[in-house]
C-alpha cells in the first residue's frame, strides 16, 4: 500500500513539473518571436524611408519678361493696280537687285500650274524636316510651317511660268519688283515698321494694336503696301524688369525665347524711353527669321547661378528648436556626445545628451522633438559653474533629418536659393550637413528619432 501510495505521489510531482517547463518554454518562444516582429518591423520601416544622397549642384535663376521687337525695316509699295505675284517666300533672304514680284492684269496668269517631279522632292524634303522638329515646336509654330510650305509652292508654282510673262504677247507685267536693299523679306506689314526702340515706353505693350496687320493679298491698288525687307539680322527687344541689368552691360547672357522655343545669346543694355524712365533692351543677332513676322515676344533671361549643396525640395521641414547658450552645453569627447545638465524637481542634477541641429557663435540650437534631450518648455539647465538657463526662447529653422547615424536626427539647412523641385544650401555650416550625407528623400515621412537601420 504504502509503494502505491509513492507512486502516486510522484506522479503528481511529475504532472506539476510539465506545466511549469511549457510557461517557460512559451516565454521563451514569446520572446524570439517580439524579437522577429520587432527585427522585421525595423526593415519594413526601413524600406519606406527612402533616403537622399546630399550632392553638389547649382541652380540658374531666370527672369521672365515680355518685350516689343524693333528691327531694321523697309517697307515697298506698289506702284500700280493688279494682281501681285511674287517670286520670293517669306523670310526668305535676298540679295540687293532680286527679282521679288511681278503686278499683271490678269488673275489667272499663274493658276492651274503642275509641278515637277524636282518640285515635289524640294517640298517633301522640306514636310520632312518639319516634322523631324515637331517635337520642338509649340502647336501654334505647326501653322508656321504650313505657311512655309505653303509659300515654296506658290514660289515653285509661279517660276513655272515666270517665262509667260516675259516671252507672251497676250500676258504683259505691268510692274516688275526689285529688291532696293539685301536683307530678309516679310509680307506681314503691322504699321510700327518705322518706329524705334527709343520710342518705347512702360505702356508701349499694352496699348500696341495689331489687329489690322496686312498679309500677303493677291489683288493691289497703286500705293499699297505690299512686302519689306529686314535690312539687318540683329533685332531690339525693349522691356521692364525690376531687376537691374545694368550690371550685364557689355556681357553676354542666355535668352530663352518662350513660344518659339529658342535659345540664344543677346546683349542687355538700359536706354531712356518717351517717357524718360529708364527700360531694358535686349540686342539678339540669332534666329532673325523666326521673329521676322512677330511684334512681342516673351522671354526667360538667366541672370543668376548659386552653387552650393544640392537637396530636394520635399527634403525640407521647418521645425522649432530651442536656443540654448553655448556655455551651458559640454562635449563628452569619448563618447563624442552633446551633454547637459538640467534640474530635477528635488534640485538634483539630471545628465542629459542631446543632438545640435545648429550652431553659431554664441548658441546652440536643438530640436524640441529630440528624443535624447526630453527637454520640454521652462526647463532649468545648469554647467558646472552653476550658472542657470530656463528654456524659454525658440526659433523656427529649416533642415533635414540626417540618416548617418541610423536614426533621424534634424539638422538645420540654410536656404541660399531654390526652385519648385530643388534648393541650394550653403556647403559649409557648423553642425550642418555636407557632402554625401544621407537625408530622409521625403521629411514628411520621418519622425525625428525614427530608427532606419
């Protein structure tokens, strides 16, 4: 009875035994696994705070203007009434003494004329190179191009019978034209062909009407103006600006023409206008012929390069820091961190560690969010030489959070100059960012102190 009684005994130590090795071992297992969470937890986090690689770049600045052209232009008149035909393309260049049009009493001398197969090769080489650049023209420049092929058929067309109206009896040309100076010629007459760029003044835009500009017509009345020549290829932009380009006299700068999407090089010079305030002037010798039919123009002018460090826009994030004097701060130089101290409620002296996001000569700025500090507004710091500081002045900065550390520190930025995607900072601040540095890509999807790898 009584080695039964054991027995049982130890069986029920043997049941109490079993119950406490699962707990352990669940803990165990409940251990490891928080681990792996935690571990994969860190890499998701990771893989969606995609970072920056801060380098060296430069920004161009430009200014845009709108400005009315003035060029060197000579208007011809008929002299006679008919029907004008002429020989040459718009913008076409010609020499002094070219045979520009012809003025018959007949309408129909020149209709119903085919073309050769010579004929047709010029004029599909000519469809092709437009459309080889279509890609570089605005949808209103497509029409242009239309006008131009338009004109070299005309012109092909009509040098077909161009001996009709020398050898036929029944066709006579009661006017010959002659080209009296070299240049290009234009058949869009706006009535400002006389006009200079000293006649400019800061309403000379608004109050321009160009809405009785004559085109190339067929039929003429003796005295109409039929076509000019642009005598010479530099052109004259006038316009306003409230930045002083007075000092670019004499230098070069790149102009880049909006609508026609052109880049050239132009002189900027000051004049006084009809009004005796003072304007810019633009004097471009490029591309005469794709503003041989144009008044206004707008235009982007490069006027200022920065260089510097070269970060994304949405990198940036203004955020308040704490201005702390730089006397109350120590540096732990074997353990290379930021140190201070602040009171606690009994008096004693709490060490603390902190980032710097800036510093200046006389301050040390740190985020409110640092997580080391855990500083919190009206606290009391105190150095070794028990001066006091309460926490009571803050200054909003522009930064990044800074990702070398493997965790978001902020660090403050200063702006020199930006555009919509990009800004320049300065290269050398103390605390600052530099070269090759890695940034969080996107601010607003960190926390500072968010841990990255």
């Amino acid at each position: 009875m009584k080695k039964d009684t054991d027995s049982k005994e130890n069986s029920k130590k043997k049941v109490k035994k079993h119950p406490y090795i699962f707990r352990v071992f669940f803990a165990i297992f409940g251990i490891i696994l928080i681990y792996i969470i935690f571990n994969f937890s860190r890499i998701f986090n990771r893989d969606y705070i995609k970072y920056y690689e801060v380098t060296s770049g430069e920004i161009v600045n430009v200014d845009r203007h709108t400005g009315v052209i003035y060029k060197d232009e000579k208007v011809e008149s008929a002299k006679t009434s008919g029907y004008v035909n002429f020989f040459v393309a718009n913008a076409e260049r010609v020499n002094k003494g070219a045979f520009i049009y012809t003025v018959t009493d007949d309408e129909s001398v020149f209709d119903n004329v085919s073309l050769d197969n010579d004929d047709k090769r010029i004029i599909k080489q000519n469809i092709k190179r437009y459309v080889n650049s279509i890609s570089n023209l605005y949808f209103y420049n497509i029409y242009t191009a239309k006008n131009g092929i338009d004109n070299q058929i005309n012109e092909l067309s009509i040098i077909k019978q161009l001996e009709k109206v020398d050898f036929d009896k029944e066709i006579t040309a009661k006017e010959k034209g002659y080209a009296k100076y070299a240049g290009l010629v234009s058949f869009v007459i706006d009535g400002y062909e006389d006009k200079k760029y000293n006649s400019y003044d800061a309403d000379t835009y608004k109050n321009l009407k160009l809405d009785s500009i004559h085109k190339k017509k067929r039929e003429i009345t003796s005295g109409d103006k039929i076509y000019k020549i642009v005598t010479d290829p530099t052109f004259y932009i006038a316009f306003d600006s409230s930045y002083d380009y007075d000092n670019y006299k004499n230098k070069n700068v790149y102009v880049k023409f909006v609508y026609e999407n052109i880049k050239a090089r132009a002189k900027v010079s000051s004049f006084i206008g009809a009004d005796g305030k003072k304007h810019f002037l633009l004097s471009v010798s490029e591309y005469p012929e794709s503003f041989i039919d144009k008044r206004t123009t707008d235009f982007e002018i490069e006027n200022k390069k920065v260089s510097g460090l070269k970060i994304p826009i949405k990198s940036i994030i203004s955020k308040n820091c704490y201005i702390i004097p730089k006397n109350m701060l120590e540096k732990d130089f074997e353990t290379d961190e930021n140190v201070f101290f602040k009171l606690g409620l009994n008096g004693e002296k709490i060490r603390v560690t902190c980032n710097v996001s800036k510093e200046d000569d006389d301050y040390y700025y740190i985020s409110i969010d640092d997580s080391l500090s855990g500083l919190k507004y009206g606290d009391v710091l105190v150095n070794r030489y028990n001066d006091v500081y309460s926490l009571s002045e803050v200054r909003k900065l522009d930064g990044v959070y800074n990702l070398n550390k493997g965790y978001a520190i902020f660090k403050n930025v200063d702006i020199i100059d930006k555009t919509n995607e990009y800004a320049i900072v300065k290269s050398r601040s103390v605390n600052g960012i530099m070269l090759y540095d890695h940034i969080a890509l996107d601010a607003s999807s960190v926390e500072e102190g968010d841990f990255i790898s």
